[in-house]
C-alpha cells in the first residue's frame, strides 16, 4: 500500500480543531505534524476539508445470512464508507440467528468475504443458550446483544432466571433492546379493537409507548446494578429513560451506559404525517419533548453514544399498513452529515460529535487502535468537505433497498474521502472495489 500524506486538513481530534498533515504508512497513521512529506508518498489536498477518525457505528443491521432482500454485509458496508463509517457491529438477528459459536464464525467469515468497512458481529442471547454463551471468549467479539422487547427476527429474552443468568456470566458488554413486551402487547389490541386493520401510522410512538420503554431500561439498569454486569442501553427513545444514567464519573468507569440514534435526534412525533412508515422504527420515535431531552442527556454525557441502528427494509414491505409494514431504516450513509448539520446549527460542536460517535465507541468496547487520530492507530480517517451542500436522491442512494428517510433532504456537507485502514475506500462518488477491512481486535485483559 505504501504511504499516503493528507495535507493541510483541519484535524479534529480529542476536543481540538487544529491544522496538520497526516502521514499514513500501509495500515497505519505514522506520522500527525506540520508539513510533512515522503519521497514515494501520495499527496492528498485537504486544505479547507475537516480530517476526521473514521466513525464507529455500535448498531447496524445489515440482513445477511437470511434476509438479502434487504441488504448485505457487501451493500450496506458500501454504504458506510460512503457515509464516513469505517467500522460497525452488525447485529444477531439475521438467519439463521447468531447466537451459537460456529454461527458467530461464521458470520465473521463472512464479514472477512464481503465488506469494505471493519466489522464485529456481536453474540445473541436467547431463552436457550446461556451454556454457549458461558463458552464465548471475552475477546471474541464486541458485545453480547439482548432484546429484552420484540423486533425483526423475533429473539425476546424474557425468561427472567435466563436473563439474570446472563448478566452474571459475561465479562462482555451487555447491549440490549429495551421495550416491556407486555406493554406493547397491551396497547396493541386496544388499538386494534378501535381501528382494525387502519391504525394510524402516528400511533407507533403510543404502542410502542414511554412507559414500555422506561419499565423495560429501567429493570436493565436495576439487574445490572445487582449483579455487576457491563450494561449498554441501545437507542434510547425518551425523555424519562435519561435519568437512570450518570454524568459525574468518566466514560472509562462507567458500568452503565447508553445509546441514541440518528433518528430519535432528528425526528419526532410530528414528522408522521408527511414520513409514515418511513420513519417507524422500534423504539419508536417520539415526542419533540422526548428528543429535546435525549439531546440535553446527550450534551451533558449522560447519553455516550450516537449510532444509525441502519436497518433496511424494501420500500413494498414498509409501503404495507401499519402492522405489516416492518420497523427500520437505512442511515449509515446519512448519520455523519446529519450529525454535521447540528454541528453548524451550533446544536453541537464538531469535538463533540467526534467524541460521541469516534472515541465513546473505541473507549466502551475496548476496540484496538482505532476511534482516534493518533500515531500508530489504524488509518480510519474521513475528510469532510464544509459548505458542499447536495440533496439525497434514489440515484446517490449506496443502500441495496434504495430509499432513505432523507430522500429529498439538502445537506450542508459532504464526506469527500473515506480511508479504511490506510485504503482510500471512498473517493467523492466513487467507491473502490478493493476491500481493506478487517475484523476488530479489543484490548480486554
């Protein structure tokens, strides 16, 4: 591969914004100074792009095996090097289920085969597989996922000695789907007795309601209190579930943690009306006073990290009525830009965003060299070109379903370059058909 300099860029890096050239040698960053140069090195101009470490999405579905309708690990990894995400953690709830060893391999060989971003594959816990799950090295993979409320692929864990069980004999961190499945199953039937087959798209955020998100969160935060267990709350949706997380010790020390999406920040209840079934996720999205609130948690470190929860669906399945018509959406290729224009709105600042979606990741899951600019890490790096504005189109769409929740959508910025370990993965438009990922390791002793 040899060595490639970015120069002149503005570095954002660990709470600072500064000027910098980037030496990278094969794989890694080897050099971050003033001009800096090498006789056999290609020359990249960044000067007035910001240089960014690759973002670290903790949550993707990317439907392979068992469901490529939808996506791939192929396509959906495309688009996320298109996006500025040069490693995810693709999710348990494919089929079959990853939630045996050999399946877990299985998954990786995969991801070794298939993908164009760096890739961890977590471990699912079920009803029925503590036993294997006792087996699982702690540096095998990421995390251990728990749906602890329905979605796609149907995994529930509500055999409460299981789940105790669970949380008592992993080192791993515990990820997990929060929503109280009687609750749903409750407010399901009674909107189905008043509208039948019609329910309304804008009642998702009252089926899939705050209660049953806080009374499923706030019993993982209990059960992780009494037994130790490493917690990490994906894609909070409310306002109320903010308050079972700290803000007074750092993320390093931190036992419990959480998660919000790109969605639940951007959307709400409101946006129902012009979006349906597009922006139906689970959790669902909620009131504006919800989203307010998960940004002050967010801004305030309550809430650690930003993710997509990227799960395609083709547009006839989310075009069905409100029951039929599956939960999910595309985002991977959208998250940083989204994010970016909160940046310029001054929602947020761009060390924070970094924080929250580079080095949070990289610190919670122990991931080796990566989530940062530094010498020796691996080169994930993103070059954002400021002040590009473009407008998402079914043509600029990488993701194999084709649609996005940000069809028509003008954005402010532009992911202009995306390095996978020392690769140029995505070059303005253009990816390259050279894959350079790899499977990560963690530092866990």
């Amino acid at each position: 591969m040899g060595y490639t300099i970015i120069k002149n860029g503005t570095l954002v890096n660990e709470g600072l914004a500064f000027q910098a050239d980037v030496l990278i040698k094969d794989h890694f960053i080897e050099k971050i100074g003033k001009d800096l140069s090498h006789p056999n090195a290609t020359v990249v101009e960044a000067n007035g792009m910001w240089v960014l470490p690759g973002i670290i999405d903790d949550q993707v579905h990317f439907r392979e095996p068992g469901l490529t309708h939808k996506g791939t690990i192929y396509s959906e990894s495309r688009a996320a090097v298109a996006g500025g995400i040069t490693t995810f953690m693709e999710q348990p709830n494919t089929n079959p289920q990853t939630t045996t060893i050999e399946a877990l391999e299985a998954k990786f060989a995969l991801g070794a085969q298939s993908s164009f971003a760096n890739y961890a594959f977590p471990f699912g816990g079920t009803n029925d597989n503590l036993e294997e799950l006792k087996r699982l090295d702690k540096n095998a993979t990421s995390n251990v996922k728990l749906f602890l409320g329905s979605s796609t692929g149907n995994m529930l864990v509500d055999n409460q000695k299981v789940l105790e069980g669970i949380f008592r004999n992993t080192e791993l961190v515990i990820c997990t789907h929060c929503e109280d499945e009687g609750t749903i199953r409750a407010n399901m039937a009674a909107f189905t007795e008043r509208y039948g087959e019609d329910i309304p798209m804008d009642a998702h955020p009252k089926i899939r309601s705050e209660e049953a998100c806080y009374l499923s969160s706030s019993k993982a935060v209990a059960l992780a209190k009494e037994t130790g267990a490493r917690l990490h709350v994906f894609h909070l949706s409310t306002a109320k579930e903010t308050a079972l997380f700290r803000n007074d010790i750092p993320l390093k020390d931190k036992k419990i943690t959480a998660e919000v999406c790109l969605h639940h920040l951007w959307f709400s209840q409101e946006d129902y009306a012009e979006k349906g079934s597009l922006i139906k996720w689970n959790p669902a999205v909620k009131t504006a006073n919800d989203r307010a609130g998960l940004w002050e948690a967010l801004l305030d470190d309550r809430i650690d990290i930003i993710a997509t929860d990227h799960a395609p669906h083709t547009l006839e399945e989310k075009q069905q009525k409100y029951a039929k018509a599956p939960s999910g959406g595309p985002l991977v290729q959208h998250a940083l830009v989204g994010m970016l224009e909160k940046v310029d709105q001054g929602v947020l600042s761009l060390p924070t965003m970094v924080q929250k979606m580079c080095h949070n990741p990289a610190i919670l899951f122990d991931i080796d060299r990566r989530g940062y600019l530094r010498e020796g890490y691996f080169a994930d790096l993103v070059l954002v070109k400021p002040n590009s504005p473009w407008t998402v189109s079914a043509e600029n769409i990488v993701a194999l379903c084709g649609w996005s929740p940000f069809t028509g959508t003008r954005f402010s910025n532009s992911v202009h370059k995306t390095f996978v370990n020392g690769h140029l993965a995505y070059d303005n438009g253009l990816i390259s058909d050279h894959k350079n990922a790899m499977r990560l390791n963690f530092n866990r002793d």
